[in-house]
C-alpha cells in the first residue's frame, strides 16, 4: 500500500510538472507581446516583426479604418434583425425576403469592399515578402467574416 501512495504521490507531481513545462511554452508567443497594445495589433507586430515607425503607420490605418467597421458591423446587424423579424412574423412575401436579403447582400459588400482595402494599405506599408503573406493571411477574413482569426506565430 505504501509503495501504491508513492507511486500515486510521484505520478501526480509529474504531471503537474509537464503541464507547467507545456503551459510555459504554449503562451510563450503570448507573454512576448507588448502588453499595451490592443490584442489586434499585437499579433500583427510580432508575427511581422514590425518596426516602431512602420507599426506607427498601421496603427494609424487600423484607428482610422475601426469606425467604418464598426459602422458596416451595425448595420449588417441591423439588417439581420430585420431578417430575422420577417421570418418570425409568419410567412412574409417573396418581394418582402427580396429586399431585405439584397440590402444585406449590398452590405456584406460594402463591408467586404471596405476591408480589402484596409488590408491593401496596411500591405502598402510592409516589404513585398510580408505584404504577400499578409495579404494571403487575411483574404479569409474577405472570404468568411466574422470568423475568429487564428495566427501563426512565428518564431
């Protein structure tokens, strides 16, 4: 029984121990980024490996480009809403669905048109290795909005 308890004792202690090793090294990527940054621009700097001065420059086009997402994310919600409220009232008309589903097509492309050129200017700023692979990163965010954005972090 006593070599059972030491055996249970000396298991658990190694799996606390390999968890910390593992947790250590997993949110490495996370502690190397600067804290005062917004978490949207973090990864940017070190997965880029971005200067002060170039960095300056896409926080400027991410401050300024942030209201007009904003702007295009409710608007978008409104208009689900709407969607929403028809298909709940009952079984509204064709021409009703219709119009709805176009003005929200028409935003879905408005807010679509209005990242790809924030992507574009932000690529504009980056050397031509960089802006390819960032243009390549955040075409799924063109592709499939709203969709949680995971980077690879680089080493």
């Amino acid at each position: 029984m006593k070599r059972a308890g030491f055996l249970l004792a000396l298991f658990t202690a190694a799996s606390v121990v390999a968890f910390a090793v593992c947790y250590h090294f997993a949110m490495r990527p996370l502690r190397a980024m600067p804290g005062d940054l917004p978490t949207e621009l973090a990864w940017l700097r070190t997965e880029f490996r971005l200067d002060d001065a170039t960095f300056t420059k896409v926080r400027a086009l991410h401050d300024a480009y942030e209201p007009r997402c904003m702007e295009n994310c409710s608007e978008i919600a409104r208009v689900n809403e709407r969607i929403g409220a028809l298909t709940m009232k009952g079984s509204p008309s064709a021409a009703e669905m219709d119009a709805v589903l176009a003005e929200a097509a028409e935003l879905q492309r408005k807010c679509r048109g209005d990242m790809w050129r924030h992507i574009e200017s932000v690529a504009a700023l980056l050397p031509a290795d960089k802006a390819q692979r960032y243009r390549a990163m955040m075409a799924r965010a063109i592709v499939q909005p709203g969709l949680p954005y995971q980077p690879a972090h680089s080493r």
